[in-house]
C-alpha cells in the first residue's frame, strides 16, 4: 500500500502533475506563431494590453482538465479496480 500524505495518495499529486505539465507544454505550442490555432487578440484603443495577446491558454487548461479525469478511469478500467473503488481520494 502507498502511503498516504494529509490523507490523499501521492498517486492524485503525480496526476495533478502530469496534467500541469500537458497543460504548459500545449499552451506553449498553441501560442506559437506557427501554430495551426495562433489566434491573436489585437488591442484596440480602449483594451487593456498594448500588444498582440495569444487567446488559446483556455484550450490548452481545458485540454489538461479532460487528460486529468480521464486518466483515472482508463487506467482504472484496464486493471480491473474500477468497480471496487467508492472513494477517488
């Protein structure tokens, strides 16, 4: 059994880590000037921000977000634990 550390297994921290990272790398590569989906918010003379913002880190977190629920449950099925797991923390 893997210890478990303010109650969570470390098996959620390493999860959240990798999700973290798929998100960082994809944001980069989404914000890329060659990228397929370089969508550019270009200020106006009442925005905020005075030079070209790329607008698709939200697609990258959501990415992460879908991967990090996902994982689980593939993982989950292929070994046969996910009918007798009650509590996912």
């Amino acid at each position: 059994m893997v210890p478990q550390v303010a109650g969570v297994s470390p098996y959620w921290f390493g999860l959240a880590a990798l999700t973290f990272a798929f998100s960082c790398f994809v944001t980069q590569r989404l914000s890329a000037v060659r990228s397929c989906l370089y969508w550019v918010d270009v200020p106006k003379e009442r925005s905020l921000h005075r030079r070209p913002t790329p607008r698709t880190g939200g697609i990258a977190i959501l990415g992460g977000i879908v991967i990090g629920q996902l994982l689980p449950v593939i993982f989950g099925w292929l070994d046969g634990r996910a009918a007798n797991r009650t509590n996912l923390l």
